[in-house]
C-alpha cells in the first residue's frame, strides 16, 4: 500500500501530474483503466480546457470522455511524421485501433498492445519490490569533493607512519567507478573517515591534512549543514551499505550504466562511487545468477536508458529488488545440487575471464581489480570482451579487438553452461533462453508469487 494505495499512496499521489488508477481496495492497481473515467481528465468541458493547455493532440471518443484509439494519422503516421520519428530517442506508436482493422505498430513491428514502459510484449510493469532482495544492494555514497587521490599520492600516504600506531589502510581505500569495471582501471584511492569523530580521524595524520587542507574549505560554503560540520567525512556516509559489507571475504560491483550488464569481483576493502552498483555478497552463487542471462533480461527491461550511448541503467530498487532469484535470498540450500552447480559454473566463468584479462606473467603494482599497470592489457576490457562476444552471437556488427575475438568462443561456452545451470535451479528447461518474453513471462509470475 505505501506504492498503490493507502493513506501514504494517497499523500503521494498528490504530487504525481496524473491521474492514479487504483482497485477498490485502494492498494492494488487496476489491471485496465476504467471504461468511464472521470471527464475531468478524459473529455467534457472541463477536460476540454485542461487539454487546450497540453503540448500535444489529445484524442477523444465521440462520447467526449474515453481516449479513442483512433488518433488522427496527422499525428501518428504519415510519411512527415514517419520522418519526425526517426529521431525520437522512444519507441512510436502507429496505427489505428485493432477495432477499425488496422494493426497497432510499436516502433515499427505490430503488437497486440502497447504497455506503460512503452513495450509491447510482457506487462513487467506490474513487477513488485521484494522484500526478500532488500539490503543487498547499494549504490555507492556520494564523496561531494576531492577525496580521491591517484595512485602515487595514496602510496606515499599509505606507507607514512602514525604516532597513535594507526594504519593509513584503515582510511585510504581502493576507488572505483563504472569506467574502471570495464575499461582499464584508473587506479584511484579514497579517504573514507567512515563515522569518525573528529578526534578518531585526526589520528591518521597525512590523510587528515590532505582532506583538511584540500576538503575543509569547500565544505566550509555548503549549505548542507551535514557536509558542513561534517567536513572530514563523505557527503553522505553510506551506513547501511557498510554494515552490509562488513565481514564479508569479497564484494561484486556492476556499473550503474553500461553498455554490457557485467558483474566484477572486488576486495572487502573497495570503495563503490556513486556510479556503481555494490552488492554484499560474496558467494560464486549468487555472482552466477546475476551473470546469467534471465537476470539480464530481466535487468535490460526493467532498468532505463541513458548517456550517450543510450546504454542500459541498473538499480538496486527497480531492477535487482524486483528479480526473483531461484531461491530466496538467506535462504538458499548451500548443499543442493543446483546451488552448488550454479557456484561451479561461475566460478569457472571467473577464473577463465581473469586469466584472459590478466595473463601471465602477473604484472607489478597491482591496483584494485587485481590488474596491473602494462600498457599491453590495455586492450584486455570487459568492454572489448563482451563487445567480441556480440559479434561472435551475431547480436552486432563491429570492429573487435584479436584477443578478444579469440577468446570469444570459449567466453560463449562458459555464459551458456551458467545459463543452463541458472535454468535448472529454476525448475525451467534450457531451450527458454531463445525466447526472452518467455523468460519475463515466468519471472514476472514467480515475483508476484513472492510480492
């Protein structure tokens, strides 16, 4: 009821430039708007002067109070407006109603019908958070200022001594973005004062002179009154991430956007920025069935879109506390075959990528990712890599990288044993990985099941 209904929803709905449809429960959505909505929004007179000020057609039905789904082909096709459509960044509807004969077209190719987010296949939009998935992931708190450092700068300071006997470890971390996840990492640290008292964190001096000498003063002009007494900590402290992650062996991070939905492993002691994703657990399951392919196609329609390349956006909110797991969260069977199958299989995926990306013999000065500071790997990416394997499934037509490209195939192999395993543990045969609306239709069931 705090989404749909209830006294909550009702205080939210009030800000929302639309009407909300709810079931006469108050907390569940209507499947269909109704058939006779109020001509306030939908016709009559008042309605009609509301749309006089909209920047757009309205269509209405010859009763004045329903949408028709006969819009005027000024607006929803012709050859003018066939041409506007191709530089809209969204799909287009076109077409008549299916009572007047005609096809309704989404983006070019018929649909039966046109959902809220745009698609035309399988309504995810009636997806629900689990309650089951919350607390596990996390995007990463916000610094707001310059607490990162380069790898030089946070040697020198790691290797200083304090008097109070203190490790600079504790404070400076490995930093990482998106970029770094899938390009060459920039090999960035942070001062992370964590909840430090004032008193606590001056006891780790070169970090503390820094953050004082460079931090201290911005902080000094914000109005956040948090960020501003607060001076030596992050802007935001990001507590329940760090009691998530604390005790565990390892972290996974994935890019808040990327072109490719990819997970990577990462130390205890990593730091996320606020472009990436951090999830708190550290078992080679759970990395399996977020590697599989039912949790990208779940994450590739539920997520968004943006940037340049209008790549894909995962969130922990509505992409990964919506997926339904084959086995609750907390509560997987750790000795049942299928879990410790879904463990191999990416385990295996883990070791065969890192040794591609990282080949022998191991390079000096590792940074956070494990990898070193060559110049040869710089074309070793997980970019590169996932980019070669589109091309070798015929998903895309570009330039690759040799190394990439030949290793390409067995990448495949290792991404379709995961698939099978992730499969079984479902209960669901493998040949459901060629048909994706199959894929979300079945998810979408399990998570309502769960909701």
């Amino acid at each position: 009821p705090t989404h749909w209904g209830g006294e909550q929803g009702q205080a939210d709905d009030a800000f929302l430039p639309f009407p909300v449809a709810t079931s006469p429960a108050g907390n569940v959505p209507s499947p269909i708007p109704s058939p006779n909505p109020s001509p306030t929004h939908w016709g009559g007179e008042q309605g009609q002067a509301d749309d006089a000020s909209l920047p757009f057609p309205v269509a209405t039905s010859p009763a004045g109070n329903v949408p028709t789904p006969n819009p005027s082909p000024t607006h929803w096709g012709g050859e003018q407006d066939q041409a506007d459509d191709a530089f809209l960044p969204f799909p287009v509807a076109t077409g008549k109603g299916p009572g007047d004969g005609d096809v309704i077209m989404l983006d070019g190719l018929p649909v039966a019908s046109i959902n809220a987010d745009l698609t035309g296949g399988v309504d995810i939009t009636w997806a629900r958070q689990l309650t089951q998935n919350t607390g596990i992931s996390f995007i990463g708190p916000q610094k707001d200022g310059p607490l990162d450092i380069p790898n030089e700068l946070a040697q020198t300071i790691l290797k200083s001594v304090n008097p109070s006997g203190q490790s600079n470890t504790d404070v400076v971390k490995p930093y990482l973005n998106g970029s770094d996840l899938v390009q060459m990492s920039r090999n960035y640290w942070i001062i992370d004062y964590g909840t430090r008292t004032i008193e606590q964190a001056s006891q780790y001096e070169a970090p503390f002179k820094y953050v004082e000498e460079n931090l201290k003063p911005l902080r000094a002009r914000n109005r956040d009154n948090q960020r501003r007494v607060n001076w030596w900590r992050l802007g935001r402290s990001g507590g329940d991430y760090r009691s998530a992650v604390h005790g565990l062996s390892r972290q996974i991070f994935t890019p808040r956007v990327a072109k490719h939905r990819v997970f990577v492993w990462v130390g205890a002691n990593s730091f996320p920025d606020s472009a990436v994703v951090a999830i708190a657990r550290d078992d080679d399951y759970f990395f399996g069935v977020l590697h599989s392919k039912l949790h990208e196609v779940w994450s590739l329609r539920m997520g968004t879109w943006l940037g340049k390349g209008n790549d894909p956006r995962y969130t922990p909110t509505t992409t990964f506390e919506t997926f339904p797991f084959p086995f609750v969260p907390g509560q997987e069977p750790t000795d049942d075959p299928r879990y410790q199958a879904i463990a191999a299989a990416a385990q295996q995926l883990e070791a065969e990528r890192s040794a591609w990306l990282n080949p022998s013999p191991p390079q000096p000065l590792p940074n956070a990712l494990g990898r070193g500071e060559n110049k040869a790997l710089q074309e070793r990416t997980l970019t590169n890599l996932y980019n070669a394997l589109n091309v070798y499934r015929g998903v895309e037509k570009i330039t690759t990288k040799k190394a990439a490209g030949d290793f390409a195939p067995r990448l495949d192999a290792l991404h379709t044993a995961l698939d099978a395993a992730v499969c079984a543990a479902y209960g669901w045969e493998v040949e459901i990985l060629a048909d994706e609306e199959e894929i979300l239709r079945r998810l979408l069931a399990l998570n309502l099941a769960r909701a």
